[in-house]
C-alpha cells in the first residue's frame, strides 16, 4: 500500500482504539486476580501489569520488525525496523491515513495482552523467573512468527486467504493452546480437586470483564485502522456476540446447575468476545448472535471436560475460553463471512474453500503454538525449574514471592 497522506480521523480512532486494547491488560488482571485466592491475588495482578512493561519493550526493540517488518520468505520479518528504525511519523505500508508509528502502538498491544492471557492457566504455582522467560521467549518465537504469518504483508496464511480479522488464531489460539501446555507441564496445584480452590473475590472478576467488554471495541473495531463503515460493523457484532455469549453461558449454567452464576454471565461474556474476534470485519450482526451462542455452549461445557474428565489444572480456564473460543470463532468466518461485509463469502453464502483455508490455519497454528511453547517450557525447566516449591505454594505467591499481601483486614 502506498504512502498517501495522514488521514487526522483514522489516526485518533486507532490511536483511542490502542489505548482501549491497553487497558484490556490490567483488565485482564482484575479478572483473573478475582478468581484465584486471596494469597495469589498480587502475584496474578502482577502478571498482567509486568507483562505490559516487559512486552512494550520488547515490541520496541525486536518484537515489531519480526511480526510486521518486510517479509523473510512468508515466514518472519527481518531486522529492517529493528529498535523501530524506519518506523515513523508518516504512513507505513499497513495504512495509507495512518501514521507508522501509530499502527505500530496499536500492534503493541495485541502483543502484550496474548502473553498475559496464558498466565491464568499457571496461576498460584509458577515461579516468577520461569514466567518472566517464559513471556519474553513466547512473544518472540510464537506471537511474533504467527503474526506475520497471519497479518504481515507476504505472510503466508494472508497469501494463503486464511481470514482473522483482529486476532482468533494469532491471539486466542495461540495462547489457549500455550495456555494447556503449560498447565499439563506443571501440574496441577495443591489441593486440585480434593479441596476448594474457589475464586476470592468475584467484583473484581466481573470489574474486569467489563472492562474486557469496554476495550474490545478496541480490539476489534480498531482493526478497520479506519473510522469507517467497517468498524461501525466490528463494533455492532462484537457487542452482540457479547451479549449473546453473557446470556448463553448463564443460561446453560443455570439450567445445568439451578441458579443463574455472575461468573458464568462474566465468562460467557468474554468467550463471546473471543469468538467473534477473527470475524469481526466478515460477519453481519446476524451471524454474531449464533457465534456468541456457540460460545457460551462450546466454551461452558469445555470447562467441564478439562476438569472434570481430562483433569489437567488450567486454573483459569484460558484453554476453554480462548483456545475452544478462539477455534470456534475462527471456523465460524469460514461459516458466515460476507462479501458485502468484508470482502470474502464463506460456506454458507457459497465458498466451502473458505472455511477449508480456516481449517489449515487453525490446525497449523494449534500444531505450531503448541510445539514450540512445550519446548520453550521444558528448556526453562531443566535450567530453572517452573514451578515454585510446595511451601511456598501454600502460604501463597503474594508473601513469598513479593512480600506483600492484597488486604489488610
């Protein structure tokens, strides 16, 4: 796309729509801070708020030119904006209104909230060090890969036609995948179900998936990197697969269960949210209501499966809402995406090959994330160990790894 000149609307609207995605992070650490116990509460928040320092360099430095930076045979970027050098004030070859710079800082945090979506699935038991290595090495060897692959300009799944519009296969799938992997290699916590491990503090679980719901407008909508048509649509079904997915997953629950659960409305809310990520620039607010449904049904009852019969100790349910989420919402474009919305017709509006090119994306993606996150995991283990010791894990992460408590009461 050739340079033109800076458009000043396009430019606030993604500009607003990275400081949406921004305040996802600390969202995100409300929401899971308020489902673990009250001794791991800091020691969650912390992951979320660290992870937005540490990727924000990194993003700087190297993590931009490897996922956006001109193209190494489909696969990587190369060192060309290494330290962002070439990367500036005028449009880049991703928006012709916008400024470099700001499509980058949009980028930015999509980058930092994927690592720290995977941190639910170790909360209340992995040390700190293996964590922090674990992320700087994650956001370079899988979220920068699948990145340009994905969205770059010669990636090769946008030359294949693989679709995402805002990031079902480069954010969610990855992560859930990376999140399960994680959670089988270091085990279940202590007391995993034998005793309860129940959430410490639900407002600020339903605190921070309302301020998930607010900064997805950014996520999604923002994509357009335009204040077009394209994103009023983005930001109609995001709301409404939303909606559809809060009321699903209560539903379901209460009728599984007896009573309507807040954390259910909270959890379904955010699948919802998940699903209709990669679609958001494809689908009509018609097909956003059954993709929020399928959410609240595919994810609620995934919960169930990991715990109860495949007993593997995902603490927060990352693979069930973003992994199970994020396959159904990418499978789901190849469904009910729409020309006159997007650009493309997928299966139901005549072209099966589209929803074929959302299988091999999915699948590769699955595979890859997968692959090198195990590797990733087993080097850290065998130079530092991944976990914290068992009494450490018991008296809990606040105290004995930052020396401070959430509550004085």
């Amino acid at each position: 796309m050739a340079p033109t000149a800076i458009d000043s609307g396009d430019t606030a609207w993604v500009l607003a729509s990275a400081a949406l995605v921004m305040l996802m992070t600390p969202a995100l650490g409300f929401f899971y801070g308020g489902l673990v116990q009250r001794k791991n509460v800091l020691a969650t928040i912390m992951h979320s708020f660290f992870i937005l320092a540490l990727i924000s360099v990194q993003w700087v430095l190297w993590g931009y030119t490897l996922a956006f930076g001109p193209d190494r045979g489909g696969l990587i970027g190369g060192f060309d904006w290494l330290a962002l050098d070439g990367v500036g004030i005028e449009p880049g070859p991703y928006s012709a209104t916008v400024p470099h710079e700001a499509f980058m800082a949009y980028q930015m945090m999509f980058a930092v909230i994927t690592p720290a979506l995977i941190t639910g699935a170790f909360a209340e038991r992995k040390r700190f060090k293996a964590f922090v290595l674990f992320t700087l090495l994650w956001a370079t060897f899988v979220y920068a890969p699948v990145a340009h692959w994905v969205w770059a300009l010669d990636g090769w799944l946008r030359e294949y036609g693989a679709l995402d519009f805002a990031g079902g296969t480069v954010v969610h799938i990855t992560s859930g995948i990376s999140a399960l992997v994680a959670a089988s290699m270091l085990g279940r916590r202590i007391g995993f179900g034998r005793e309860p491990l129940d959430p410490h503090n639900l407002t600020l679980t339903v605190l921070g998936a309302g301020l998930l719901w607010f900064g997805w407008f950014g996520f999604n909508a923002g994509s357009a990197l335009a204040a077009n048509g394209l994103a009023a649509n983005a930001f109609v079904v995001t709301n409404t697969a939303a909606a559809m997915g809060a009321l699903t997953w209560m539903t379901v629950s209460w009728m599984r269960h007896g009573q309507p659960s807040v954390l259910g409305a909270a959890a379904g809310a955010v699948a919802g949210l998940v699903a209709i990520t990669p679609a958001s620039g494809f689908v009509d607010a018609q097909a956003a209501i059954v993709i929020g449904l399928g959410a609240g049904v595919v994810c609620f009852f995934a919960v169930d499966l990991l715990k109860k019969v495949i007993k593997v100790d995902d603490a927060l349910d990352v693979f069930a809402v973003h992994g199970v989420g994020g396959i159904w919402g990418a499978l789901a474009t190849g469904l009910f995406a729409k020309e006159s919305v997007g650009g493309f017709d997928g299966l139901f509006y005549g072209e099966p090959e589209q929803l074929l090119k959302q299988v091999v994306a999915v699948a590769v993606v699955v595979v890859y994330a997968g692959a090198v996150s195990w590797i990733i995991l087993k080097a850290i283990d065998l130079v530092i160990g991944l976990r914290v010791p068992e009494q450490e894990e018991v008296l809990g992460l606040d105290t004995t790894t930052h020396g401070e408590i959430a509550y004085q009461l």
